[in-house]
C-alpha cells in the first residue's frame, strides 16, 4: 500500500478507536513519553499488558469454575486488571472490569461469569485493534514515512 | 522521522513541569542545585511499573529509579528485615523516596510504610502511595502513619516531578496545580496551614 493511503487508514483507524472508546487519553499520555531513546515503549508497555491480562483472564476463569469461589480473589484479579487496562488507556476494558467488581462484592457467581464473557471479550477486541495499529506503525516507517502524530 | 512530533510534544509538557517545578524550587528551596534523587518504586504490577520508571527517567534526569514488584523486595533494598530491623550498613542502596502502591499482595503499600515508618533507620525517607481507589479511609490511614502524600492512578508527569520536592527542605507554600492529587499537607507543615482534600 502506498505510503499516504497507509497514513490515512492509521489516521482513521486510530480515531475510530478513540471514538468507540477502545482507548482514551490514558494511550496518548504513553505516546508522549515515547522518544527516540525509547522507540518501541508503548509497544513494550502494550505487550505487558496482553501478558498480564491473560494470565488474570486465566486466573479468573480456573478462581470462577471453584465449587465454593474466593470472591476475595476474583476481586483481587479484576483489580489487577482494572488498574492495568486504566493505565494503557484500554477503557473499554476497565469499565467492564468495574462493573465486574460490583458483582464480586455481592458474591454475584453469574454476574461475575457474564462479566468475565464480557471482559474476555473487551479484551481480546481491544488486543486485536492495538496489533492492527502497530503493524500499521510499522508499514508506515517500512515505507519510509513517519507515523502521524495525532495529539 | 515520526518520533519527531512525538518528542517534541513530550519536550514541550517537560519543559511546562520543569518550568513549575522550577517555580517550585526557587520559592521553596532557596537555592542549591537539582540533585539526583534515588527513587524505589514499589508495585506488583508490571505494566505500572514500567509506566512509573519511563515518566520518572523521562523527568530530566533528576530521577534514579531502583523497581521491585514487592513490600518484601523493598524492605530488603532499605535494609530492613520484617522481623526485625537492623541497621543500614554501606551496601543497601541509598534511597530517597519510597513511591510504592497501596494495593500489592502479601505486603501492601500500608505495611511497607508501617515497617519504614517504625525503623529509625529508614523513617526520614518520605514515602508516597499510588493508588487506583481513591478512598478517603485510606488517605486518612496513611496519613497517620505518616505518608507524605496519595497519588491517584494512573500517573501523570506533573505526579513524578512533585516528588522531589518531598526530598528537598520545605520553604513557603506552593500552588498545587493537579486536581487528581491529594496533598498530604507536608508542605504546610512549615507554616501552620493545612489542606483539605479537594475531593
């Protein structure tokens, strides 16, 4: 693709995100302390964070499939999450783990499973938006071209 | 190249804190130049933590950053054992500032300050908790105990370039610009005056 059309769709496709509330300004807070000595931080601090989450994601499920559950320990993992998903800016993610941790405090075995559906999914749609936008990054410096800078 | 833009922008919002912070320090500090200062970031989360050493390595140098992901880790990097205290001798690393979250597992943040707070040997060194809950039963309990100041997640550059002014000695009050923070008056303590949570 060439050089301008790449930019364009990076353009659009990260406005979209903002729009549909996939990231918030959290994501551009981290853009801006990226810098030449530290190019690849959002993608570092990004891919943290998919580790992260999976395990809790993991953890989750095994903590939520318990005959008696330890709703301390559902709590203790959606707040690992939460805080994780609000500092990279994924806010879809950390409104669902919000409403996730109402239902872990009224030991809520079904609303926890529907918001770990939920949260799994948030999850995974939002994995999937990031990894689009830096395989765009990268086409566009492949291109030789500078990724657009939209803040 | 791309990262043009990107490192102008972050320049521009340092040089905006330096600028404050500046402020801060020719008011507060009557002179003396901008030492390093040695900071232990304590939080079990690696993505914060990570985020927490890039804004303070991003702070124009003044910040050496030393991270564990545990209470247990720091008190070992402060010389302090859980059980009992025992003197710092020449190899614990000198810290500054404790910045460590409330909620970790094992050793929370408030047990960590406690165990600083109760050793004579590390309680000078301002502590300051992050944290994502902005729960004012919290604040007053690490208040008491003597927490410097609660820091809201997740961090913001003007969050970290405070933080040297809990090392530096304290002159006349200063604006606090940030509605997130919540002042734990140690800046007031030289002048009688307190303040009240903006929350």
């Amino acid at each position: 693709m060439e050089l301008g059309s790449l930019q364009r769709r990076y353009i659009d496709f990260t406005t979209a995100l903002f729009r549909e509330g996939f990231l918030d300004n959290q994501y551009t807070q981290l853009q801006q302390l990226q810098d030449e000595s530290n190019p690849e931080f959002v993608l570092e601090v990004v891919t943290l964070f998919f580790e992260d989450s999976e395990k809790l994601l993991d953890e989750l499920s095994r903590t939520l499939d318990q005959q008696v559950v330890d709703y301390k320990k559902v709590d203790a993992h959606v707040h690992q999450l939460k805080g994780s998903s609000a500092s990279i800016g994924a806010q879809r993610v950390k409104n669902v783990c919000m409403a996730f941790r109402n239902f872990c405090e009224e030991r809520n075995q079904e609303g926890c499973l529907r918001c770990l559906q939920q949260v799994r999914q948030e999850y995974f749609l939002v994995k999937s938006k990031l990894e689009t936008l830096f395989r765009l990054e990268k086409q566009i410096l492949a291109a030789g071209g500078s990724v657009p800078v939209l803040w | 190249g791309h990262l043009v833009g990107v490192q102008r922008r972050a320049v521009e919002e340092m040089e905006e804190v330096k600028e404050e912070g500046e402020e801060m320090d020719v008011n507060d500090c009557g002179g003396g130049g901008l030492e390093v200062v040695r900071v232990l970031v304590v939080d079990d989360s690696p993505v914060d933590r990570k985020i927490v050493e890039m804004l303070l390595r991003r702070s124009e140098g003044i910040f050496d950053v030393v991270s564990v992901d545990s209470g247990k880790k720091a008190m070992e990097v402060l010389g302090l054992n859980e059980i009992e205290a025992k003197p710092p001798n020449h190899d614990d690393q000198k810290i500054d500032i404790v910045l460590t979250d409330y909620c970790m597992p094992e050793m929370t943040g408030l047990d960590l300050l406690k165990a600083v707070k109760a050793n004579s040997s590390s309680r000078s060194i301002p502590v300051v908790m992050m944290s994502s809950e902005n729960d004012s039963e919290r604040i007053s309990s690490c208040r008491a105990i003597g927490a410097e100041d609660f820091i809201l997640k997740p961090l913001q550059v003007k969050d970290v370039q405070r933080l040297r002014t809990y090392t530096v000695p304290i002159g006349p009050m200063s604006k606090r610009g940030s509605k997130r923070k919540l002042p734990m008056a140690l800046i007031a303590k030289s002048n009688g005056e307190r303040h009240a949570p903006p929350r």
